[in-house]
C-alpha cells in the first residue's frame, strides 16, 4: 500500500508521520452515482481521528450526503454521493489534517482529539 505525508504537501521522503493514500472506487450511474472511500478507517486510524469526522467533512466540502456504516453484513463503507476523483478527495484530506489535526504552533500531528 502506497504511503504519503502527512500532510501530502510535505515533500520529504523520510518524513515521519504518513498515512495510506485514499483510495476510490465510483459506483452506481445516473441518479444514483456515489464515490465509496475503500480504506476510509485505515486513513482516519493513521491520523488518529474517527473515520466518520473525515466521511462528514467530505460530504460537507462537496455539499453532498455522505455515510458511514460499519456493519457485519455490509463490512466498513465510506460513501459520498456523486462521481468525484481521488486527488480531490486528497486536497480536501489535507484541509481536514491542516484545521483538525495539525498543532497550531509547531505543525506537527502529534495531538490528540478530546470530547
């Protein structure tokens, strides 16, 4: 599995915080087209937020209905609704990593989320 920085602006290849790359795979036609997000849960576990705040924030960027589900019969799905392509995806992820992840003073992702 390809990796990239985290954040994916950062261009040092022995940079010490990365997650996998998003992978996409677009289904349904029509009305009914959606972009499922494969290893949504492996990105979101890597950037230590849960996988449904990143699915949220996609569709609220896109302004489109997103899910996410983790069911036995269905298995973990990421969906948003709409054809979209994974550098989009990407660019969004890393605005998401830039305002919830990274630490204000030192733009390190080494902070953790409270509630």
């Amino acid at each position: 599995m390809a990796m990239v920085n985290i954040p994916s602006t950062c261009d040092d290849p022995q940079y010490r915080y990365k997650m996998p790359r998003l992978i996409t795979k677009k289904e349904g036609r029509g009305n009914g087209s959606k972009t499922c997000i494969v290893n949504m849960g492996d990105v979101a576990r890597a950037v230590k937020r849960p996988p449904q705040y990143t699915t949220k924030w996609f569709g609220h960027e896109l302004g489109a209905q997103s899910t996410y589900t983790n069911k036995e019969s269905e298995g973990v799905r990421a969906i948003v609704n709409g054809h979209h392509d994974t550098p989009i995806f990407q660019t969004m992820l890393d605005k998401f990593i830039d305002k919830y992840v990274l630490c204000e003073n030192c733009h390190l992702p080494e902070i953790d989320m409270h509630i």
